[in-house]
C-alpha cells in the first residue's frame, strides 16, 4: 500500500510516501506529483520501505517532465537501488527534514500550507 501527502507551500511542494512504490502504485505517484509541473518538489522518502524498478521508472519520468525533485531521507533500501542505479548522481538527496518546511505551522495571516492525503491500496478480486 502507498500513502502519498501533498504539501503546497508558498515556493515548494512536499510529497510525503509512505509504504511502498512499486509497480501498481507507480502511477499515483505520478499522478500526485505531475501536477506539480514547475514547481520545486521535495519528495519525502522516509518512510518508504521499497522501490522497484517502475518506482524508478515513476522518479525519472517526474523528472523528465519537469518536475524538480529533491528525494528526501530515503531509507537504506531505497539509497541501495538509487546508488546500484546512479540515480543518486541524477537527484538531489537531502538527509534531514530542515531541508523542507513542517507541517502544521501557521503564521499570523493563518495556514503557510496546503494539505491532501491519498490513499491506494490494492483491490481484492
């Protein structure tokens, strides 16, 4: 299963995963952060416990369609298939959170960001 929060902020978005992204859940992935076209996007990997080979598939499209990705604290299994790839020569990686807004902070004029959680789980047949 495949959580996905997007986060709009004033200059940038923050894509946070949760779980796997893998083939079957490669195109939410997508299709959450293709709208994001031109804009600078952090992609929150922390709490991904796998990527396959259409998860790398999903980053380089996003990529190529112009959307900036910075892949943020991907764990070690993640940073394995980057590194056996060289897609962590391609992307930007950041290994803390200060690289990236907080959720949940206002300022006096209310809210500084937007928030939308998707959820996909596999259908049972």
């Amino acid at each position: 299963m495949l959580t996905v929060t997007v986060e709009d902020f004033d200059e940038m978005t923050v894509v946070r995963c949760l779980g796997r992204i893998v083939r079957g859940y490669d195109t939410f992935l997508l299709c959450s952060a293709a709208q994001q076209v031109g804009r600078n996007v952090v992609l929150d990997l922390t709490q991904v416990d796998a990527i396959d080979a259409a998860g790398i598939g999903a980053l380089v499209c996003l990529q190529a369609a112009g959307v900036y990705l910075k892949l943020m604290n991907p764990t070690r299994p993640v940073r394995e298939i980057l590194k056996f790839t060289n897609l962590d020569t391609i992307f930007e990686i950041c290994e803390s959170q200060a690289t990236s807004p907080r959720t949940g902070s206002t300022r006096a004029d209310g809210p500084q960001n937007q928030s939308d959680t998707f959820q996909l789980a596999p259908t049972l047949r």
